[in-house]
C-alpha cells in the first residue's frame, strides 16, 4: 500500500472514475504543481438522460485518463494556462504579438533570433517547455552562436532572448529567465573602417560600369543610409524637389520615420535615376549581376557581393566593406567642417555616438586652440 502511496505521488495524480447516485459526476485527484496539494476535481453528469448518463460518464472517464497519463493538468489551465506549452508554440505565440508591436526591421531580427533557437532545439533533438529549458540548454545555446559572432552580437543576443524570457515570465510561461545566468562580453569600440583617399578615386572609376550600383554607393557615402534600408527604398521615398529622402518607420533601424538630405554634388545624378523610374512604387535596386529598379525588393547580399568582387578587381584591402562607405563619409562631413548636429542628424546617430567613434579618425594633428592659445601656469 505504501508502495501505491509513492507511485501517485510520483504521477502526480489518481484516475479518473465514475461515482453513480443522487449526484453523478466523475471524479479524480489531482496534484497542483505549485503548492503540491492534492485537489479533487468533479465533472458532474447529472444533466444527461439516465439511459445514457453511464455509457457517457464511461467515455468520459477514458478521455480524463489518458489525458492524465499523457501528462495533462488542468491545474495548468486554471492558473497557468501556459507553462505547459513547447517552446517552440511560445516562440511562435511570441512572434505573432511582436508582429503586432513592432515595425518590419525589428520584427525580423526577432524572427532571426527566434530561427536560432529552433534550429538549436532540432539538431539537439530537445522537446521542452519555457519552464523546462534550462541554464544547461542556454549555456549550450550561447556557447554555439559565440563560436560564429563578434561579442558585441553576442551581447545582443543575450540582450533580446532576455526580453524573451521576460515576456514568458509575465504571461506565465515559466518562472525564471535562465538567460539572467549568462555573462555579456567585453565588447571594445567598434573599429571604423575608412577608405583611403588614394583608393577612392580608383572605386569611382570602377563604380561608373555599374549605374544602379553606383548610386546605391552615393547613397550610402553621401546619405549615410544603411546597406539594409537601401534595399527596401523605393522612388517614391525621394523629393528631388526638396532634396530630401524619407526613411519610412517600417524600414529604419530605429523603427521611426527620419529624413536624410542629398548633397548637391550627387543630387543630378541620383535625382537622374530617380526620375527615369515610371512606377514610384518599385523599389530602387534589385537583380542579382545588374542592380537595376524592379517591382521586388534586393537582398542586402546582393549588395555586399557587388562590393566584393569590385574589391577582388581593384585588390583594395580586405577590411573595406560594403559598410566603410557610410563610415568614411561620415568622416569625411566632419574634415569638411559640417557641423557635428548635422553630421548627427544625417547618420541618424546619437551626438555622443558620432563624437566617441568619428573624431578620432578627424582629430588626427594637435589641437590648434589647445597649442597656440593656452596660457603659462
């Protein structure tokens, strides 16, 4: 007897069965997972005809039963409807009120980060829930995407899985976020890649066989847009008229609609590309060996892998990427004495931002007030 005592405990409850008499129900026990009381739960049957009321009670003590064994409480469904759930129908549950919340940008770096997991619970062959994957499963988790990313991306992982977690917690999923656990790493300065002035001639030479390509680097050196918001651009973003592109919220980092301004010594010949395209709505480069406007939006690998085989061409430096062309022209504004606010406002970055990892590549020399102003002790 004692034996059967240990074995409910252990399954955490006793079977269903049916109780005849003045009030028929089916009746069961059940352990509740937080307080480890038993609980006993009543399904009352007294409102089905009496010929049936038994066949009907009977089926019902069946469907409880192997709910039972299979592992189902319907404590969970009183109190914590989703602590039971895989993690991957949460991950999706969590995706669908994100795509509710967040703009286009954001949302797929969620998707990405969430495909992460996915595939990491596929190759390990895990079936959890939130509650049950474990600080064992996160070290093994973060340990696999630090072998493949910098540790600023790193930092940022554990970053968004946190908010993941967080969200868990409060629509109680689980308990603990065991990404708390999970130390960030040291992440120095970003180095800033500039291109040479000797080189850039070179590049502008090379750039004018490629049209389409060419203005996606003017826009990306004199505008300071983003290699990924250049390829969700489309003509009508753009008044020539005022010289103004408009971000839209849906494809800025920041997920808010800003403004750049096109330079004059580029404005003819980017309003020129601009204006040739009949339908507005198309979006500004797309293809995969000419970049050219379509109706369909380009991969930003497209325009990394143009990048490349220009630099293989040219035999430029190996650490001249696609994303040194926004870098140098942001020094470049600054050497050509553009007030920092409006080099700020154009790269859509934080004063402090530009100031700590700009000047230096600017303020190479002696500071001229600082020599030639300073008085005796």
């Amino acid at each position: 007897m004692r034996q059967r005592g240990a074995i409910i405990q252990e399954i955490g409850f006793l079977p269903a069965r049916y109780y005849p008499g003045k009030d028929c129900y089916v009746g069961y026990w059940i352990k509740h997972p937080d307080t480890g009381k038993w609980i006993r739960k009543k399904v009352r049957v007294n409102d089905i005809e009496q010929e049936e009321r038994k066949k009907y009670a009977m089926r019902l003590v069946k469907a409880i039963n192997e709910k039972l064994h299979a592992g189902w409480n319907p404590c969970f469904d009183e109190t914590r409807k989703n602590i039971g759930k895989k993690l991957e129908t949460a991950l999706d549950e969590l995706l669908n009120e994100k795509k509710r919340e967040l703009e286009h940008t954001s949302f797929v770096s969620y998707r990405s980060a969430i495909n992460r997991i996915v595939l990491f619970l596929k190759k390990n062959s895990l079936s959890v829930t939130c509650e049950t994957f474990n600080s064992l499963h996160v070290q093994s988790l973060m340990k696999e995407i630090a072998a493949g990313v910098g540790n600023r991306t790193f930092n940022n992982y554990i970053i968004t899985y946190r908010s993941f977690w967080n969200w868990f917690i409060s629509y109680d999923y689980c308990k603990e976020n065991p990404f708390l656990k999970i130390r960030p790493k040291k992440a120095g300065q970003k180095e800033r890649d500039i291109i040479a002035k000797e080189w850039r001639p070179m590049i502008r030479e090379a750039l004018n066989n490629e049209p389409g390509f060419k203005i996606a680097c003017l826009l990306l050196y004199h505008c300071l847009i983003r290699p990924k918001e250049l390829c969700l651009l489309r003509a009508l973003h753009f008044d020539i008229d005022h010289g103004i592109i408009f971000i839209p919220a849906s494809i800025a980092k920041d997920d808010e609609r800003e403004k750049v301004t096109i330079p004059k010594i580029v404005l003819d010949e980017i309003a020129g590309y601009v204006s040739g395209i009949t339908d507005k709505t198309n979006f500004l480069f797309t293809g995969n060996r000419t970049i050219r406007p379509e109706i369909k939006s380009m991969k930003r690998a497209r325009l990394t892998e143009h990048w490349q085989a220009m630099r293989e061409k040219l035999k430029f430096p190996d650490n001249y990427h696609l994303y040194s062309l926004k870098d140098t022209g942001i020094v470049q504004m600054l050497e050509d004495g553009v007030p920092i606010d409006e080099v700020r406002k154009q790269a859509r970055h934080s004063s402090l931002e530009v100031k700590s990892a700009y000047l230096n590549y600017v303020l190479t020399g002696a500071l001229p007030n600082v020599r030639n102003k300073a008085s005796r002790f």
